[in-house]
C-alpha cells in the first residue's frame, strides 16, 4: 500500500489542501453511512458500477473504489459504461480512464438513441424514454456479469428533486430509494450517493480533474421538469442556506400516522385510550 494519502490510482495528483481532504474524508464517511444504514453490503458480492462520465458517478466509482481499498467494502466492483449512440460521443475517454487508472471494467455500446429521437416528437422531453433503455441494458449486463446489484450515481438532491416532481407532478410522494429490488426480483438496485450533496460531487470531481463528459441529449433540452424543481431549490438554499439538509432528513423521518394515507396508517380503526 502506499504510503501516501493516494491509496489508489483514481486519486494519483488529488489536492493536499485541508479542504479537499475534509472533503474526501466526508464524502467517504457519508456513502459508507449510506452503505451501512440502508443493508447494501453482501459479503463477495459483485457490483455493477454504472459510469456515464458525468461528475457523480466518478464521484461514486472513486468512493466506492477507496472504501474497498480500504476493506471497508468487500464487495468486487465492475465499472460500467453504455455507449448510448449520441453524434460526438466521445467513445475513447472512459476506456482509456478506466485502463490508466486499472479499474476492472465493460464498455457497452447501444444505440438507444436512434430509438428515443425516432419515438419523441422534436422538443419533447426524452430524459423517461432513455432513462428505461439505459436501464433494461444495464440489468441485461448485470447478470451477463453475475453482478447482484446495479449501483447508481445519483445523489441527495436528485433524490430531493425526484420527491418534489412527484408530489407537484405525480400526486404521490415518494422519491429514488438508495435500495430496491428490480421488477424482475434478481437485481438490487443501489444509491450510495443518496446522503451526498451535488455540490460535493462537483467540488470532487474538479479537484480531481477527471475528463467529464457532458449528457448532450436531455440535458440540452430546455424547460424539463426537473430543471424547473432544481431552480426552485436554488431559490430556498439562498434564501435559507442548509435547506436542502433538512429536506434530506425529512425523507428519512416520515411519520405515516400524520399523513393521511389509509393504507400506511389504520386510521379508520384509531380509537381513544380507554
């Protein structure tokens, strides 16, 4: 093992400043919580780790990496990368990342896109569309590879924007579960990140200087729901700064006896103390 803090090949040149490293130490802290608090951890179990080459899920493929680095995760880990088909995607980055930095790893490529765009009429929103097929590849890689759990990128606040999307637009509330069980019943579904700001994951990956590569399908579409809810967001963190850590919270202390939903709480049988 090294002897320095670069325990791995994924942080050779990380920053030796004070605040990357209570950076690096908290974001290590609050996935291995998450890991821990929501049961992820099968012993010699075998993880897809799913790399767009967007700034979370480097963020989580390093995490997930050191905590294994360090026996804290005895899990093997399989990064994964679904080429989608998108014009100008740069196919050669993540290969060349992921054999530099000697992370175990598959490329994919199908070409989902041409189906999106032939099926969504022009300014329609594709994120629902393309989220299934990524999806469904990703479950059919995963047991290709005799991996148990399919594990995710996503982050506190897309967790806090998925809730709000679906109280504003689904009349529900419910948000991304940092664990599931696929319709299928043979894969978890897992969210390490789902304690982790997006900030942190923007700050990290920077540090880091990782060659990001930008989602140019939807996320160049403007007026999507889920833009609108983040602006809004925003707009409650600047006025009352820590807002989005209280949301967190809240999503992790739900009371079903002051909802209003008969079928969490028996409120038709709730009777007086004799």
């Amino acid at each position: 093992m090294l002897d320095t803090p670069e325990i791995h090949p994924l942080f050779h040149g990380a920053p030796t400043t004070p605040e990357f490293q209570k950076l690096r130490k908290r974001l290590v802290a609050q996935v291995r919580e998450a890991v821990e608090t929501y049961g992820m951890i099968d012993r010699g179990a075998r993880w897809l780790v799913c790399l767009s080459g967007g700034k979370d899920s480097y963020t989580l493929l390093s995490i997930l990496t050191e905590l294994k680095w360090r026996g804290l995760l005895p899990v093997d880990l399989l990064a994964c990368n679904l080429d989608q088909g998108q014009p100008g995607f740069p196919a050669t980055v993540l290969p060349e990342f992921l054999t530099r930095m000697g992370v175990p790893h598959r490329i994919e490529y199908q070409d989902t896109y041409s189906v999106v765009t032939s099926k969504i009429a022009p300014g329609g929103t594709m994120c629902s569309l393309c989220s299934r097929l990524r999806r469904g590849n990703l479950y059919r890689i995963a047991r290709e590879e005799g991996c148990s759990a399919v594990v995710l990128g996503h982050h506190r606040d897309d967790l806090l924007e998925t809730f709000f999307l679906n109280l504003f637009h689904g009349g529900r509330l419910a948000t991304m579960p940092p664990k599931l069980v696929n319709e299928d019943g043979d894969l978890f579904v897992y969210r390490p990140l789902a304690l982790v700001a997006e900030a942190d994951c923007e700050a990290f990956s920077t540090a880091m200087n990782y060659p990001i590569i930008p989602c140019d399908l939807c996320g160049s579409q403007e007026g999507l729901q889920r833009a609108q809810i983040k602006k809004l967001l925003d707009e409650w963190e600047v006025r009352t700064p820590g807002r989005r850590n209280i949301m967190a919270r809240a999503l992790m202390n739900v009371r079903p006896s002051h909802l209003a939903d008969p079928a969490l709480f028996d409120f038709a049988n709730l009777g007086l103390t004799p």
